[in-house]
C-alpha cells in the first residue's frame, strides 16, 4: 500500500484490487457484529432476562434512526470515491470538507428525532411493559451518542472513498476490544445496567473515531484541507445529498420490512420465534462477505465511473461475483451437512434445532439472489444511481411483508412461510438489481459522454467549471 494510504482501482487487475479492498472490510463487518453483540452477551450475563430483552427490541428500532446519517455518509463516500477516480485533487478535497457539514447536521436531526419519537415507536412495537424502561434508556442513550458515533462513520467513509479499507479496520478492532472492556466496568462493577451498556458503545466509537480522523489528518495528503476547501460547494453537496438520500430510504425500508416480518414470526410461538431468531444470527454472519464485497465494489465502480472506464466496471462485476459465488457455494454445503450443529451453538432445544436446521438449508438454496443483489447493488450505488435505491428498498418492503402472509394461505405451508417468503423476496430484489444493472450497461455503452476529459462526473461540474477549465 502507498504511504499514503490511498488505493487507485481504476488500474491493476480487478480481482486482486476487489480482494485487497474487501478483506479488510470483512473482518471489520465480522468485528461489528461482535461488537453488537457485547452488549447482549454483557447484559445477559449479569442483569437477566429481561434487561437481554430490552435491548434486542430496540435492534430495528436504532438501524431505522441510523439509517438516515448512514445515507447520507454513503452517498458522500460515493461522490469522493467518483472524484479520486477522475483525478480532480481539488475536489476531493472540497468533497472531504463539505461532507463533514452533511454528515454531522444528518446526525444531529437524527439524534434529536429518535430521542423524541422513540417512546412512541416502542409503544407501536408493542414492547411489554416489564422491558419498556429500560428499552427506552438504552435507545435514548445510544441516539444521543450518534453525532459522536458519526466521527468513526465519517472518517471511515472518506477514507474507504480513496481506497483505504484498512485503516478504519484497526480502529474497528481497537473500538471492540475496549467496548468489552468499558461494558464489564460499567455494567458488572458500576451497576450502571442498559444506560451503562450504550454508554460504553458510544465511547469506545468516539475513542475510535477520534483515532480514526486523526489518522487520516496526519497521514493522507487528502486530507490537509485549505480554508478554500472549507467553502460550501453547492454542487458536490447536492449530488451526495441526492445519492445518501435514497440509499437511507431503502435501508430505512429494509428496516420497517424486517419489524413487519418479525410481527408475523411472534403469531407463531416461542419455538418459532426462537429458531427464527437463531436462523437470523447465521444469516447476519454470512451475509458479511457478500457486504464486504458490495463495499468494495461500490468503491472500485465509482473510481471507475470518474475515470471513465466501463469496461473495468464490468469486469470487476464478474469477478466480483464469481468471487461471492463460491462462498455462496461453501454456505451451501456447510447448511445441508452441519444445519444443525450450527443451529446448536445458540440453543439446546432439540425442536428448536430441527425447525433452525432446515430453514437454514433453505437460507442457503436462496444464497445465489443474495449474490446477485450485493454485487448488482453495490456497482450501482458506485456509479451514484440515486433512483434505484429507492426502487429497491420499495421491493423489499412490499414483498418481505406481503410474500409470507400469502404464502401462509397455501395448506400446510405453515410456518415455512416465514423462510421461503424471505428467500422469494431476495429472489425477486435480485430480478429488480439485475435489470437495472443491464439497463445502465446498454445506455453506458451506447454513450460518447468522456468523464476523463471532463475531470468529474457531469453532476459535479456545471458549465462554467468546464469553461474555466478550457481556458
């Protein structure tokens, strides 16, 4: 790697780059789930049953208050990542500085929203009322903390933005050991219970964020921004606007989609519920190396796109994708021989296990349209395709809500339903993400439009920059 720390994927061979890049943003995925799991694993050891159970009805409710800063983070990545890749030093700059002010006002609104409205989405949840305090504590505690939280959102995503996977990892790592850490003192020794757990969370980010930016202040040449480049740039804060806008309505979709599903599971019973929950873990897990490999294509295509070079797009596309296909391969196999093994490592329960086990071979038969989705998605948020966000978040929306409902009127489909809507859901958003994706390859293909004689995309530069730039 450059001293630096930047990585230009406009040249090399696509494979290798995609490898380097997504690695790195695995084992930071992986990290950030045991980071989310601290808490639960803390909580449950020494404040019981019922405090483990206020913070798991709070999951969905955080992402869907999350969703919108982290939007708006990934659109601002996405629009550095498309300016390095055109060459324009200067405006990466300016996009480095202006998406500081995006990022930091998004949180602040969020952090406020969430603060106010959580009382009322838990009561829509409807969250019993043994659990309802302490829900409300440690959600209210950790939307607080999201303009802190948003210092390691922001440092990470600029420097992905230019090619450095690696730097946010080791903050990552640095973040999770000392929220384990922090969690213990605060909950075990302090008696602090869930306020203390959140607590623990938004310090150990804010340690690492903090990190995390100084880092990159010192070491990245990008980052040694003029007062010039502190200048609000209309143009590069509409286009991310324009890009993290639809890319948080699809999660925030994916987030109501996901609680609507979870009222469904409940009419079933304690067993379902469980395995459903154990199924979902797994899931969460593997659903890690075809995030990562999004990432990095999201990062490759828009360098790509500011330089101008279709045909690397489409290569890193099939590379990509046969990379995730045979991990998709590997789950495969590993769900139809050791379904339950896996099942066992959350639970006991022998029926339990039986109902986990076979939904897992079903998770994994459905495998290849998360591929399909990941890889389609993340080149097309690359290249900035602010409508298909939309698009998609609207699919999984309707269909992981309404698909199990329906399925459920088939005679003996019972609570089958659940996994194979689920699987239907990614099979149809697949379909969506594909054609999409073809549809942009013919117009791109058919365009003379020169991104490399332009110096940034066309959304970034108005006439007279071009103007400017000719003389």
């Amino acid at each position: 790697m450059k001293k630096d720390s930047t990585l230009n994927m406009t040249v090399g061979s696509p494979a290798k780059l995609l490898t380097l890049f997504a690695l790195p943003m695995l084992l930071g995925n992986i990290f950030q789930q045991a980071y989310n799991l601290t808490d639960s694993i803390v909580v449950g050891k020494f404040l019981g049953a019922n405090s483990l159970a206020a913070i798991g009805a709070t999951g969905s409710v955080t992402f869907l208050f999350f969703s919108i800063s982290n939007g708006i983070g990934s659109g601002c990545g996405i629009v550095t990542s498309q300016l390095f890749g055109a060459g324009n030093k200067d405006k990466v700059r300016q996009s480095i500085a202006n998406s500081a002010y995006i990022m930091f006002l998004a949180s602040l609104i969020m952090a406020t929203a969430a603060y106010l409205l959580a009382p009322y989405v838990l009561l829509w949840m409807q969250t019993p009322a043994e659990v309802y305090p302490e829900s409300l504590t440690y959600i209210r505690m950790s939307c607080i903390g999201v303009p802190l939280i948003v210092v390691y959102n922001y440092s990470a995503s600029m420097l992905r933005a230019l090619g450095d996977s690696r730097t946010p990892l080791y903050f990552l790592i640095f973040s999770c050991i000392l929220n384990i850490f922090i969690d213990i003192l605060f909950v075990r020794f302090l008696g602090m219970g869930v306020f203390g757990a959140a607590l623990a969370t938004v310090i150990s980010q804010m340690i690492a964020g903090s990190g995390c930016l100084i880092f990159a202040l010192c070491r990245n040449p990008y980052f040694k921004l003029t007062k010039e480049d502190w200048k609000l740039n209309p143009r590069i804060l509409k286009r991310s606007i324009q890009i993290g806008l639809p890319l948080a309505m699809q999660w925030s979709m994916i987030s109501i989609s996901t609680m609507g599903l979870q009222s469904f599971v409940n009419t079933f019973g304690p067993t379902t519920m469980a395995a459903y929950t154990s199924v979902a873990r797994v899931e969460s897990l593997l659903h890690q190396p075809f995030s990562s490999m999004s990432n990095a294509l999201s990062t490759y295509s828009g360098q790509n796109y500011g330089a101008n070079k279709t045909d690397r797009i489409r290569k890193g596309v099939l590379q990509g994708g046969l990379m995730a296909g045979i991990f998709a391969l590997v789950l495969l196999l590993a769900f139809i021989f050791f379904n339950r093994n896996i099942i066992s490592i959350f639970i006991d329960d022998p029926d339990v296990i039986a109902i986990g086990g076979k939904a897992l071979i079903l998770s994994g038969i459905f495998c290849p349209f998360l591929v399909l989705i990941y890889v389609t998605r993340g080149t097309l948020n690359g290249i900035g395709d602010a409508t298909f966000s939309f698009i998609n978040g609207t699919v999984e929306i309707i269909f992981r809500i309404a698909l199990p409902r329906l399925l459920f009127l088939i005679p003996g489909l019972g609570m089958w339903s659940i996994w194979l809507g689920n699987g239907l859901t990614w099979g149809i958003s697949s379909l969506f993400c594909v054609l999409r994706y073809k549809g942009w390859m013919r117009k791109r293909s058919a365009s003379n439009v020169s991104l490399l004689e332009q110096k940034t995309p066309p959304l970034l530069e108005s006439h007279e920059d071009q103007q400017e730039s000719k003389t």
